[in-house]
C-alpha cells in the first residue's frame, strides 16, 4: 500500500498570485520530513512520484458548519509572530 500526502488549498493565496498555493496537512505511511509546509501543486507531485506517495487533497467544509475536534496532542508548537 502506498503512503498518502494529504494536503488542502490555503485560503489567503488566490488563483495567479506567485505564491505556493497548498500546504501540507499531513503524512502517512512515507518516511519524509519537510522543510516547507507552503508548497507548489507541481512540487507536490514531484515529491509524492519520487517517495510513491499517493495524493489526497482534503475538502473544505462549508461556512459555519466546522465543529473543532481535538485529536491526540499536538507534536509542533507554533512561535507567536510580534
């Protein structure tokens, strides 16, 4: 069984901007560590042919409609930007 790379758009990148337009989301069954979360839909698919990853892009859920899920602990913590 291949291993997966799940990722989603982000939402403060539009359509024709010069900025990577996905993020990573998260890793299962690939041994692969990342140095940029903030990638090119080109790059993904480079990285996932290379390491025989397959892709899953996750779906948004509707406006107003997402219940937060707490799931196991969170492994990296996020410096506050000042």
């Amino acid at each position: 069984m291949p291993g997966k790379i799940f990722y989603r758009e982000r939402g403060k990148v539009g359509e024709g901007e010069k900025k990577p337009r996905f993020k990573i989301v998260a890793v299962s069954g690939v041994e692969i560590d990342f140095y940029s979360y903030h990638l090119r839909k080109k790059e993904l698919e480079q990285i996932a042919k290379a390491v025989g990853a397959k892709l899953v892009l996750m779906e948004k859920g509707t406006k107003g409609s997402e219940d937060e899920v707490e799931v196991g602990e969170q492994t990296k913590s996020r410096k506050s930007k000042k």
